[in-house]
C-alpha cells in the first residue's frame, strides 16, 4: 500500500492536517487521477475516510480524513523523518522537531520490551513463522 | 527515496539478506531496468554499496550490501510491519515475530524519551523551524 509512487507523501500531508483533494493537489503537484487513485486506496486499506461536505454555493465534494489505524502510521513516519535527520540531513536543520506535548522534552522512535525498556536495534532479532513465504520449519 | 514504487520491498529483501541482483528480481519479480534503477537510487542516499564479485567461470557482477545507515531502516520497515499485524492481519498470523535477541522476549517499535522511558503516540507533538516549507514563525 505504501509502495506506491506518492502514497507516504499523501500520508505525510494527512498527518500534518490536509483533508481535501485540492490541499493534497496544492502540496504534493500530481495529477488529479493519480491522487483520486492513491486517496482510494488508501481508503480502502482502512488509513482514511471519505466523507461528503458542501461549502456553500458549491457541489458536494468529499474530505479524506485519519482513521485512528491511519494516526498510527504516525509512528512509521516519524521513524522515516528521524532516519532523514540522521542520515540525509539538511543544511539548515531538521524542519520538525518531535517533542513530548506539555514538557518539550526531545523524543524518539526505537524498541521497547514488554516492560517498557529500551531495546538496541542490533539486539532485534526476526523470526520467521509459518505464515512466512520462505519458512522451512 | 522510499516513496517510489518497489523501493521498500528492496529494502526489505535487502533487510532479510539479499544482496544479489538476481534474488532481488527471483523475489519481487520486476523489470530489470526497474530494479537497476531503484538500486541505484538506493546506492546514491547511502543505503547500499555496490562492490563487484565474480563466481567462477562467470562475468563480473555486483552485490548490492546495506550501509550502517541502510541497516538502521530497519526501525522503520518494523515500524511499518507492526502496524500492518495490527490493523491488516493476515489470516494466519504474522509472518514474522519481533523477539529480543537470546531472551526471545517480544519487541515493538515506540516513542522513547530522553530517560529511555516510553511515550504515547497521543503525547507526541511536532513543532515546525524556520527550515520547514509551511514555517511562519
């Protein structure tokens, strides 16, 4: 779903608060069909909602809004800007900064452990299941 | 980077261990001009490195290996797996598990404070800077 060409910019402009066709066309400069094509899909993955609204002396026209799965998608998203501020940085700094609400103190994406502890990513181990399309047993 | 189509299922073939061109193209099954393509991409933002090798008897060819940088996507490849098991479960279960290494303890992807202490996704707040397009001070 996500590998589409435009898709993780279209979640990154829902994320940020865009819900209306035009906001994302404004934004993101891709065709009408090709946004029309990308909304549905994400749709129909669960990530947003279509809803109608009329502003007035206007036709109808339908908004595109999170669900609460597609909110947390926040959290691939802010692992993918953290990535790019460590490893693509821009000359002039990080253009957002993530914070914990009411303290400010810095945060940042890693693992955890059920108890809530830290987790190293080269002590990440993956384990195939039966379900996986290379498993062996 | 990761927004163009078949980027991430390289990334991902190349998190589970691919490296030649062959594999990635036994297993994604895209055009080769395609995957040279998006392998070059990933080799020019430090993702990969591509070095030659030469099995005997056969033309020069390259592997294609994760940079420290690259293998540090991981983060974001289970960030998004996770959120895939919680809201588009397959059928039979996940294909892979998230265990820490020797105590096979389950791990999930998080926000952590400085103090190395969890944050809810709902407490995290991004705060634009003067280098972000939409700043207005």
């Amino acid at each position: 779903m996500l590998g589409e060409r435009w898709t993780l910019l279209i979640l990154r402009d829902a994320l940020l608060g865009s819900t209306r066709f035009a906001d994302f066309q404004r934004s993101l400069g891709l065709a009408p069909d090709v946004l029309t094509d990308r909304l549905a899909t994400l749709v129909e993955f669960g990530v947003l909602t279509r809803e109608p609204y009329q502003d007035q002396g206007s036709r109808v026209r339908h908004e595109y809004r999170l669900t609460p799965a597609g909110r947390e998608l926040q959290l691939v998203l802010t692992a993918l800007q953290q990535w790019g501020d460590d490893h693509l940085p821009r000359p002039d700094g990080p253009s957002l900064l993530r914070r914990r609400m009411g303290t400010d103190e810095p945060v940042r994406v890693g693992l955890i452990d059920e108890a809530g502890n830290e987790v190293g990513l080269d002590e990440l181990t993956l384990i195939a299941t039966p379900s996986h399309p290379d498993w062996t047993g």
